[in-house]
C-alpha cells in the first residue's frame, strides 16, 4: 500500500486554512468591523488637524524661530506654579471666554494642555478657543508627558528637568522613530 497519498491530504476533521483565519467570535478587537481605508485615512488626517504631540511641540519650540504657534496652559494658578512648558501663557479654561481675546491673536494657531491623557480640561479649552474663532489643536499628554519625556519646564522656583521615562520616550536616541 502506497502511504504517501494517505499523508498528503488532511482528514475530514482537521480544519481549513478559511476557518483557521476566522477570528474567534468573542474577539473584541473584530466585534465592529474596521472602517475602510479611505474612512480610516479621513478619520486619522482630522485627528493630526486637532491634535500635537509632546515632542513634535518640543521640537518646533527648540528651532529657531517663530514656531507659528503659542502654547497654552488651561490649568490652575496652583498646577501652572508647579510646572509648565517654558513660554507658555497661563489661561484657565474658565477665563477663556473674558480673557482669550485681549492675549491671543486670531492669525495664530493654539496649542492647549492641561495635566495629562486623563484629563479633558485642554479639549473643554480648545472647544472655547475654536468657539471663539481660534484656530486650535490639543498637544497629547499634556504636562505629564511634557515632563515625563525628559523635556524642561518652569516651576515658580525655576527651571527644571527630569531623566525622560523610558516609557514615554526612547532612550539614548534623538527621536521615537514615529
């Protein structure tokens, strides 16, 4: 008897590559299809129009140079005293609506942040700069990352910097890569 047929092809109870493929049923990440690509690239390119990150802020504040945008601190006198990003102007979301137009100039973008990922007090800000007729994007991870990636800020004792997380930011490299 030639046994080589026999090995060649799979049992009847064995599954197919097709159902191999399926992800399973309770996979959380499939339950909602994805959105096509040209949803997602629509999707993803509005989400760069709203939003900065910590070192992409850095970096265009470090180049010399206008950086073609300010920085605004939403925070409390208490927290912008503890720390916040260098030339940044202090204006708490609640003061926006009677002092934005006496500090900002319309022809220039805002950067907003508050505290950090956990926190929504820099998009409640952007939503009254952009109510105002700002141009506005939110800078992601606000003073948190700001100082975890190893960036200096002021305090109202002086300037400061801490070892970057290496959580947050590569380590020994100029850049993520990203």
């Amino acid at each position: 008897m030639n046994n080589t047929n026999t090995q060649l092809s799979a049992p009847s109870s064995a599954p197919s590559r097709t159902a191999a493929a399926t992800p399973a049923a309770g996979n959380a990440v499939l339950r909602v299809p994805p959105a096509s690509p040209a949803a997602a690239a629509a999707y993803f390119g509005a989400s760069l129009a709203f939003h900065a990150d910590v070192s992409d802020v850095a970096s265009a504040l470090a180049a010399d140079g206008d950086p073609g945008f300010v920085v605004v601190d939403t925070r409390s006198t208490a927290s912008w005293d503890q720390g916040h990003v260098p030339g940044a102007l202090h204006l708490p979301t609640a003061l926006i609506p009677e002092q934005a137009e006496a500090l900002l100039d319309r022809s220039v973008l805002v950067v907003t942040y508050c505290w950090g990922p956990g926190c929504n007090g820099a998009t409640r800000a952007a939503l009254a700069l952009a109510q105002l007729g700002f141009q506005v994007k939110e800078m992601l991870g606000g003073f948190e990352y700001w100082a975890r990636e190893g960036f200096e800020f002021e305090t109202w004792e002086g300037r400061e910097r801490r070892d970057p997380d290496a959580l947050t930011a590569p380590v020994d490299a100029e850049d993520c890569g990203c």
